[in-house]
C-alpha cells in the first residue's frame, strides 16, 4: 500500500506541474494560478510547487507584466532558501529548476528596467554561492545574456574532442569563428544542423571556421545511464548520423566549455569575430537567415 501511495504522490508532482504549463501555453494564466493554489491548499509549498510557480513567474515576464513576474520569483526565492537550510539544491530536480528560474526571472526583470548592472551583480553573487550545483550554466547564461557580447571570447577546454582536433579560439584570430553548443538527445539542435551545414558552405571559403562543443550527460540512447566511455562512441554515433554534413567539424566534449558560456540551453550558438570577441550569444534555435545575416556582419 505504501508503493501505491508513494506512486500517488510522485504523479500529483507532476500533474501540478504539467496542468500550469498547459494552461499557460493556452494563455490561461488565472487557470494555471488556480490550479496552482489548488495543489497548495492541499500539499503545502514543496518543491515541485514553486517549479510550477515559476513557469507562472516566466508567464508574467513574457507579457512584460515586470512587477507581477518580479512578485513570483522573490516570493520563489524566499521558500527555496527556507528549504535549504535542511537539504542540499540539487537532492531532487525541482527545487533547482524553481530557484534558478526565479533567479533568471528577476535578472531579467532588472535588466529590462535598464538597470543591467545590478542584473548582472545579482547573477554573480549567486554563481558565488552556487556555483558547484546544476544550476550554474544557467546562470551563466543569463550573466552572458547582459554582458559578453563584445568580450573576448573564454577559450575552450579541446582535449577531449570527436573527429578532427580543434583548434584553440586564440589560434582562430583573424577568422570568424561560430561554436555550435549541442546535446545528442536535442531536438532542436538537430533541427539546427541542416542550417549551420548548408552556412558552412556557404561560408568556409571565406574563412568561416565552426566547431561544435557538447558533454557529457550520464546517459546515450533511450535515457539509459551509461559511464564516460560508453556515452563518447554514443555521441559520435549521433554525430555522424544526424549530422553527415558537418563531419569536418571539430567536436570538444567538456562539461567545463557548457559552464563557462552558460550553454544550458541547446543549442546554443555563439558568434565570434575576427578580433576574437563575441558578436552574438544566442541560447536557442537560430533560423537560416537569422544566422546567415549575424555571419555577414561578422565577416
């Protein structure tokens, strides 16, 4: 009976968490608040509550609703530092998604007010203070978002790598580089990959030079946890599969190179010009002309 209960549990979790986010994607926001209190009322304020709460927090930032979205990400905050004076951040997955999706949001929020500094000295005391957990890339990222675009570009740990060696970025100078940051379970980056092959093209004669960082994740195919080794030939298996036009690429694999630009998001794509500084930083799918025009200007 117990198993029974524990199941139970373990899909009211979820539910919670999937009925917000169809709400929201049915623009339902008062829908997805209510269901939200509804599983409040009856489970407390735990974890898988403020992941949800924070999908509603992202919901009033994508409306540009800044004071509403700041609300529900400090009120997130508060109840995840409580939290953590009796556990550690990354013990489950849903506290850390919460907490750094209420960091983001807030960073954001300040950012869009113009106060870019004061977003990017929130970002930096909490990489001080969670650095070692999951949710440092993410914060990275948004760290990246406000302020590395025009900075040198931070090198790439290449010691470990797929197909051909990569060259280190202070050797590219002189070249625009462009780093394709993927993970072989990633959808959108294989929807990605046709583009950058047929820019790749297009561009490489004029001294366009690509490499595609990506790392480690525990598991290969079907989600099935596999050592360091195993998951290695994994991923040079999808990358030669899903990518046949792009196998003169040089691909790093280091979890370093995902922290360091904040690449929580894949892709990730990262423009550098031929100074070597970041023209573009783009978490996210990037269309054919979208990229091919950011290249252009590099050029």
């Amino acid at each position: 009976m117990t198993g029974v209960v524990c199941l139970l549990c373990f899909l009211s979790l979820a539910d919670v968490i999937q009925d917000v986010r169809v709400a929201l994607e049915e623009n339902q926001l008062e829908v997805a608040i209510s269901r939200l209190e509804t599983y409040r009322d009856g489970h407390g304020i735990d974890p898988a509550y403020l992941e949800a709460a924070s999908w509603v927090a992202r919901a009033y930032l994508s409306r540009q609703q800044l004071e509403q979205a700041e609300h529900w990400a400090k009120q997130i905050e508060t109840s995840a530092h409580q939290m953590l004076e009796h556990r550690q951040l990354d013990a489950e997955p849903h506290l850390p998604l919460a907490l750094g999706a209420a960091i983001e949001v807030e960073a954001q929020c300040l950012a869009l007010q113009g106060q870019s500094s004061q977003a990017a000295a929130l970002l930096r005391r909490n990489l001080v203070t969670y650095g070692h957990t999951s949710i440092r890339a993410r914060l990275q990222k948004n760290l990246n978002l406000i302020g590395l675009a025009g900075q040198t570009a931070p090198p790439l740990a290449i010691t470990n790598y797929i197909g051909i060696r990569p060259t280190p970025l202070s050797q590219l100078k002189g070249s625009p580089v462009l780093l394709f940051f993927w993970a072989h379970w990633c959808v959108d980056c294989k929807q990605e990959g046709p583009i950058l092959s047929q820019l790749n093209s297009e561009f490489s004669a004029k001294g366009l030079k690509v490499q595609a960082p990506t790392q480690y994740y525990g598991y290969a195919a079907n989600g099935v946890e596999a050592t360091p080794g195993d998951e290695f030939t994994y991923i040079g298996r999808v990358w030669q599969h899903y990518y046949p036009g792009l196998q003169d690429i040089p691909v790093p694999v280091s979890k370093g190179n995902f922290d360091k630009y904040g690449a929580s998001t894949t892709p990730t794509l990262v423009l550098i010009d031929r100074q070597g500084h970041v023209a573009v930083y783009h978490p996210g799918f990037m269309s054919y002309n979208d990229l091919r025009a950011a290249i252009e200007r590099a050029m």
